[in-house]
C-alpha cells in the first residue's frame, strides 16, 4: 500500500465506524456520511481508482436518497450502505474487484448510476418519525389544535446567541437523562419520582422554546408533556407504545435541535420539521387505541421472597390463590396467616423490594460543571508544583540543615503535594455510568428489531474511566454490544429448544484490574464456534489452516480485517462492519481485547484499558544532548552490541544482527539533530523498538530510566513535527520529548531514499 | 519565507486605530513596538529542549509553568545574523488569536526589552516601503517618539505565518 492507499483506508475506516452506528432516520449522521463520502470520492478520483469511485458515487446517491426521503425503508437503505462500505473496504485491500462491484450495485438498483429513486410508498409508521420533513407533510396545518408550521425561513438574531446556545446544551443534557429515566419507568411505570423526572425536562424545553420562537419544538415537547401529565395523575401507564412515542420524540426534539444550532451557526433559515406523525401517535395514546396491557409494577412481593430465598414458591403460590378471592388483601398479609412466613421475612422482602425499586431511579449526582481549559491549567500547576517541592526538598544546602522540623515538614509537604496531584488527575475521570446507560437503549433497540427478548445487566457503573477515553471509546462499544444481541443471542424458538430462559442477557460490566480499566461484555447466547470461524478464516486466506491455533486465537480472526466483511455481503442483517475497527480503536487507546467463549454457553469479550491516556509509561533516553522518552510499549530490549554483530549493506544501510535476525540500525543522533556525533554501536547502547511488527534498533547514547511522565501538547504550530509524539515536563523542570516510533520509523526510511 | 504571503495580504484598513500602550524592544540596530495586549510576560533566557525536524529561528521549547510553548528567535526569523545571548536577552512570552479562535502563547528571543510607551493616534504613520530586509506586512505603522521611531510589529502575522516545521 502506498500513502495514498492509506489515506483512503483510513478515510473508509472513519466512515465503517460511523455507518456501523448509524440508526435509521438519524438525519445528522446521514448528513455527516455524507460529507465523509465526498470527502472520499475526491480523494479516489485522484487516484483514479475506478471501481472504488463507482462504488462512492453509488454509496453517495443511496445517501441523498435517505436525505431526502426518497428511499421508502430506511433501515434497507442504511443496511445498503453499511454493505457497501464494507465493500469499499475490500476493494481497497483488493480482496474484491469489477464482479462483486457490479453484483453490489445490482442490487441496489444502481447499475445506471442511477440514484435509487423508486415512487416511495409512505414510511412505515413506526420509523423514527424525524423522516418526514417540512415538504413531505403538507397536511400538518390541516390539524385544527396545531397552529400552523410558522417556523419555516426563520433565522436568528445575533443577540439570541447565548440563549440558543444555552438551550442547544441544556435540552440536549435533558434529553439524555429523559431517555435513561423513561427505560426506568418502563419498569416501574408508577413511579411519581421518575416520572416527574421526565415530565420536568419537557417543560423545561418547552418554555424556552416557547420563548425563542422555535414552534415545532414547542409543539411537540407539548404534546409530550400532556402525555406524561396524563400519567402523572395515573390517567395513563407509561408501557409499551407510550414509551416507544417518547423515545421517537426524545429523537426527533434532538435533531431539531441540532439544527437550530446548525443553522444559528451557518446563518441560513432554520429548517422546520412537521411533527404531525408524532403528535398524531401521541394522541392515539392518549385516547387508549394504542395502550398497551398495563405492566404490573415489578418487582413483586412474592418474587422477591422467593429470589431471596426466604419463602417457598409453592407457599407464595398458594398465597397469590388466595388474593385473587380477596383482592384487597396484601400478600404479606396472607402468607403471615397462611403461617408460610414470619413477620421478619415479610418485611425483610418488603424493605428489598422498596430498595430495588429506588436503586433503580438515577441519584442525580452532586456535580459541578468546569470548563476544561481551567481544568488543565489546575493539572499543570500542580504537576508544577511537585516539581518544585522535589526541587526544595533535594536542594543540598537544605539537605545539610539538621532539623528535625523542617525534615518532618518537608514530607508533609511532600504527602501534600502527591495527594493533591491524584485528586486532581481523578478530576479527568467519570464514572462509566452514562455510557453504559446508552446501551440500556442500544439493546433494546436491537433486540426488538430482532425480535428477541433480550435483557442488559449493568455491573460496576461507578468504576471511572478518562473523560477522553469514554468518547472515543463509545462508537466501537456500540458496535460490541449490538453484535452480542445480533450474533450471540439466539432467537426465542432456539433459547427454548436448548433449554434456556426465553430470554436472553447481556451484561455490561466494569471494574478496575492491575492498574487498567476493563469493561466486559458477557452474554449468554450461543456462543462462538470455531470450526465456523476457522473455515471461513480458510476461505478468505486470513490463515491456511488450524494447527497449534489456541481457541483464544482462532476468536481473534473475527478482528482481521477482511473477516467480518466476507460476513456481511451474505449476512441479511448487514451489520457485520468491521470488527477490525473496534479493534483498531482499542489500539489507539492502548486497550487489549480478549475474548473467552464457550459453545452454547455464550460468550464474553474482555477490553483492557489504561487507567488514562493523559500518562504514559516511558523509557527516558539521551541521544545527541537532549533527552528522549520512548513508551515502553513499544520498547522490547535494550543491549550493547558487539562488534561483529554489525554490518553494512553498501555501505549505507546499518544493521545489527540479534539472535540471528538482521535488524535496520536507526540513529536517533540523525533523526533529531543533524547526526554530526557518530558514535560506534559497540561503545554506546541500542534499544530494540517494535511498532507494527516492524522492529529497528535505535541508537542512543544512555539508557536514564523508565518513568511515568504525564503527555502535554507542544501546541498547533508544532503538530507537524512527525517524530515527536509529544512533550513531558521531567524531574528537572525541562521539557522532554516523546518520540513517535512510527515517525522516527518513517523519517529513518525518508532519510535513506 | 516572507515572501509567499505578500499576495495574501489584505489592504490594511489606513484608519485603523493604532494608540495604546506598547512594549518596545531592540534587535540589532532597529527599536520595536508590541501591543502591550499581547504580552503575556517577560521572561529570561529559559533552558530549551530542541525540537527535531524544525526551522533554524526556532530555539526549541521550554517549560511555562506546566505548559510546553514554542520559542521562537526573533532575529533568525527576520534575517538578521545570530548573536550570542548575554545577559539582556530577553523571552517575551506573547498570546496570539489564531483563526479559529484559539489562543496560542509563543516565546520570542529579542536582544533587549526596553519600556513601555505610550502612542497616540497622531504618532503612527503608515508605512513607508524603505529598505529594511523585514517584510513591511508584518508593520502596523511607525511610531515617532521622542525616544526615536519604533515599529510597531504585527505579531499575530508574524507568529501565523512562521513555518515552524520543516520536512
């Protein structure tokens, strides 16, 4: 592959991570793909690569098609897209050619180039209603309660600024703790606390947009807002299609309200959206056509009693006779009478099952927001001011002072300083909490699409995990725990056929392990089957056969790239994209994925992550006067070599021969500087770096110490510089450089050519 | 290096106005002018960490205070021939808007900061095109004071515009 070649595998890799996440009807990240996709379609016209932009230019038209509402079944067009950039992705490593090319377009309707334009049948009503946009929903002003769509060709003052823009944040963090409450409350619909907790944002979004003129949003956080008060005064329980509108509204007040931002920030008309189809479902609700059976309000005395053991389920059975005869009668009541348990019993059950139904609502957390250039600046000084409190306390002439006092104040001071410096690091960190709370709707969502009872367990929410780390980190946990309910869970028939509850679990878990993070995702479904994936890894050419593969290695095929997109142009759901993305991902942020399972048991992957990727764990070396620090990840043995273990190649290329391999001799002195020190490999040290599979030695003049030194920018104007990762303050005040192997790999080959 | 951006550069608007206060500085023969807005803080000759595969007016970077910033040699960057640091030599710590509106601090190596002056509106002259070896696009105006004529340095454009890295 050349650079190009790369740059385009990157672009397409960007691109498979956002489309694997893309949920029919998202009209953000269709217009994000978008932009991505002819951002692509320069860059491969550029190089003339055919096949690869026919492929774009189809990929974009299906795009323009689901914009514009001209492709009838979202989910088909988005399962179109996903196939195809997996497609896109083969052709580039050149596993695919003109056939699958022309076969995939077939398909899709695009073999003229045509855009797939077919007279589009109207949506079906359960699609995320944010579909149906301004011109194809004339009729909104037919309704006589909604006032008619003023919104339309509205712009923003400028003074509005900072209103809007406070409500862009705030209704977008309501909206998030609405979607984790409302998932609550389906299930425990008659909770006044929850349910106040949903209502209240809504009519917080309505007021202020109400206030800045922004009428769909206004109307519709109304209507929402009846719906709940509706079951605020119990006229309605919150279950089933109540809780499918909400959601659909929760999604379509989001977009709206992006794009009022986007179009503050663009300074062009705001687009308005019909919220008729919404409006109608919710009065539908409303008038009980879609009322779903009231769910009983779980967990049940006797449930709980029986799960703790405390009561025999025969004795609650008999009980719950009982209270159909006489209905008013509590069940703690009748199995006190009954004599099948004691009053203890009774109210041990009744005090944990009022503790499952609290430990279930969100403890709204005591937090205070800051802005995280104040947060940095916090870190700095106080890394700052470690540096000089080991500066006073190894002062010699302090040193030399023989007082008990001030010894005894130095490492107080010294206590101080390391306390406040972890507190400070912690201040980076949040708990994993709101992540996996996304999931909760993730699973859902997949799992009904599916068809399949599917429920998540969430374990150690409160574990933390670097602020930066959780964004980057969300996309490919998505990905992992939709690929649990889509591959590892079976169907309902199957479940019940192999003697398993009908349904299914997945579990999220976190907890901290040797100084990482790790997050896993467990479930109980079938489970992976070797055979099956070693004959396709066969099949593909990822290997040529299965001897001394551990199971552990033979699960890690499904990471190759080129494994899951065999999968995905024969699989019907089309969502096997990239699992080589999720793993790349975890590469990046220095993380391990493993994975254990067992045939018909399930399966569980395991991700290790650094604590935080704010410290870096390096080797200090000095080369050229100047010190350099090396991750030691990458480092693999440092060594003195002997004279006869070094050679030339015409004169040029050095190399060194180490336990029989010939490695290329890098030194650093030419790298960093100008390279007028030429010192002999014998008389100084060279340390063995790896990076990709790749490995060099690295000529350096002293080995100083491995050290843990916190990463810090050298700033924009000098991101250029390829070999220089970043910077770290050392011991001494001064600034040391963290080299980039891949950089100093490169500048090396640059060099020699 | 200057020379690519002498297209770039829009009409100043000649009515800009340019009083207010300044730090004036000297390198070699010529006395210099930054708004005083800018500067951050004045600061000695720090111990550098070269930085590889950087231009020759770039010292390196240094440690303020917890923050890694560029230093810059204010003489190699206009041509004028490198001198040994004594003990005048100065770091002026200077803060610069970039386009997307982020702030950036920079170090900047001058042979000698001076004072701080004031200027009035009516001291600034647009500028004349006369032959220093310094592109005129990175000058405000000159000042005429009493101590002399200062120029007043544009350095948002002299900080945007250094290639810091190069190959």
């Amino acid at each position: 592959m050349n650079d190009q070649d790369l740059i385009l595998g990157s672009l397409l890799d960007d691109l498979a991570a956002e489309a694997m996440v893309l949920e029919p009807g998202d009209l953000m990240t269709y217009g994000d793909i978008l932009s991505r996709l002819e951002q692509l379609l320069v860059v491969a016209d550029g190089l003339g690569a055919g096949p690869l932009t026919q492929l774009l230019g189809g990929l974009k038209s299906i795009m323009e098609g689901l914009i514009l509402g001209q492709i009838p079944d979202q989910a088909q067009g988005v399962a179109g897209l996903t196939e195809g950039v997996a497609l896109a992705q083969s052709l580039l490593r050149g596993e695919s050619g003109e056939h699958e090319l022309g076969l995939y377009l077939a398909a899709q309707g695009l073999a003229e180039g045509a855009p797939a334009s077919a007279p589009a049948p109207p949506p079906a009503t359960d699609e995320v209603a944010a579909a149906t946009m301004a011109e194809t929903a004339p009729e909104a002003s037919s309704e006589p309660a909604a006032p008619p769509e003023s919104s339309e060709g509205e712009t923003f003052a400028d003074e509005d600024e900072e209103l809007l823009m406070g409500f862009v944040t705030e209704s977008l963090e309501h909206l998030q703790s609405i979607e984790v409450n409302i998932l609550l409350l389906e299930d425990t619909p008659d909770d006044q606390e929850t349910l106040a907790a949903v209502f209240r944002p809504f009519h917080t979004i309505k007021g202020v947009s109400g206030f800045l003129n922004l009428q769909d949003i206004n109307h519709l956080s109304h209507a929402l807002e009846n719906l709940l008060d509706q079951a605020r005064s119990g006229r309605l329980v919150v279950a089933g299609e109540a809780i499918d509108v909400i959601l659909a509204g929760v999604d379509q007040l989001r977009q709206m309200i992006l794009e009022a931002q986007a179009a503050f920030r663009e300074k062009r008309p705001r687009r308005a959206f019909s919220t008729k189809a919404l409006e109608d479902r919710i009065e539908a609700v409303l008038s009980g056509e879609a009322v779903a059976p009231a769910a009983p309000p779980p967990p049940r005395l006797g449930e709980v009693l029986v799960e703790k053991g405390l009561v025999e389920p025969e004795a609650v059975e008999e009980a719950l006779a009982e209270q159909r005869e006489r209905p008013d009668k509590p069940l703690g009541e009748i199995l006190l009478s009954q004599g099948a348990a004691g009053p203890s019993e009774v109210a041990e059950g009744l005090k944990a099952q009022r503790a499952m139904a609290q430990g279930a609502r969100q403890v709204q957390a005591q937090e205070v927001k800051i802005d995280t250039v104040k947060l940095d600046n916090l870190l700095d000084m106080v890394g700052e001011l470690v540096i000089a409190q080991s500066m006073v306390a190894a002062n010699p002439k302090v040193q030399a002072i023989n007082d008990r006092k001030l010894a005894a104040d130095l490492s107080q001071l010294a206590r101080i300083t390391t306390e406040l410096q972890k507190s400070t690091m912690a201040m980076r960190m949040v708990p994993i909490k709101q992540t996996f709370q996304k999931m909760v709707r993730v699973v859902r969502d997949t799992a009904k699409k599916q068809g399949k009872a599917v429920r998540l367990l969430l374990e150690g929410e409160t574990t933390e995990i670097d602020r930066n780390m959780v964004e980057k980190f969300y996309e490919p946990l998505v990905h992992m725990v939709r690929n649990s309910v889509d591959h590892g869970i079976e169907s309902v028939e199957e479940r019940l056929a192999a003697g398993k509850p009908e349904e299914g679990t997945v579990t999220l878990a976190a907890y901290h392990k040797g100084g990482n993070v790790c997050i896993e995702i467990r479930d109980d479904g079938k489970g992976l089957n070797r055979q099956k994936i070693v004959a396709k890894a066969i099949e593909r050419g990822l290997i040529s056969g299965d001897e001394g593969l551990s199971d552990e290695e033979a699960f890690h095929l499904i990471f190759e790239p080129g494994f899951s997109t065999a999968e995905v142009i024969t699989d019907i759901s089309g969502r096997g994209v990239g699992m080589d993305v999720v793993k790349r991902t975890m590469e990046e942020l220095r993380g391990k994925i493993e994975i254990r399972s067992l045939e018909g048991q399930g399966t569980t992957f395991t991700i290790a992550l650094p604590l935080t990727l704010a410290i870096i764990d390096g080797m200090v070396v000095e080369a050229a006067g100047e010190r350099f620090i090396l991750p030691t990840v990458a480092v693999v043995e440092s060594l003195r070599p002997r004279r006869e273990e070094y050679s030339t190649v015409q004169g040029r290329g050095e190399m060194i021969m180490i336990r029989g391999n010939l490695l290329p001799l890098i030194r650093l002195h030419e790298v960093v500087n100008d390279g007028h020190e030429r010192p002999e490999p014998w008389d100084t040290l060279v340390v063995v770096v790896e990076h990709h599979g790749q490995r060099r030695c690295l000529l350096v003049d002293r080995l100083i110490g491995r050290q843990e030194v916190v990463i810090k920018s050298l700033g924009e104007s000098l991101k250029d510089v390829k070999v220089v990762a970043g910077g770290a303050i050392m011991g001494d005040g001064r600034v040391g450089l963290i080299l980039d192997v891949e950089g100093v790999f490169k500048a090396h080959e640059n060099r020699r050519a | 290096m200057e020379t690519k951006d002498a297209n770039q550069v829009e009409p100043r608007e000649q009515n800009r106005q340019l009083g207010g206060k300044y730090l004036t500085f000297q390198l070699g023969e010529e006395q210099f002018g930054l708004e005083i807005l800018k500067v951050r803080e004045i600061i000695g000759v720090l111990d550098v960490t070269k930085v590889p595969q950087t231009a020759a007016f770039v010292r390196g970077v240094i440690n303020l205070r917890g923050k890694v910033i560029p230093v810059m040699d204010l003489r190699l960057r206009f041509g004028l021939p490198w001198r040994e640091d004594d003990e005048r030599t100065c770091t002026i710590v200077v803060e610069v808007g970039e386009a997307d509106g982020h702030r950036r601090l920079m170090g900047i190596v001058v042979d000698q900061v001076r004072e701080v002056v004031s200027v009035r509106d009516d001291d600034v002259e647009n500028t004349p095109s006369f032959g220093v070896e310094l592109d005129t696009a990175y000058i405000l105006g000159m000042a005429k004071l009493e101590g002399g004529v200062k120029i007043l340095l544009d350095i948002d454009r002299v900080v945007a515009d250094s290639q810091l890295v190069i190959g």
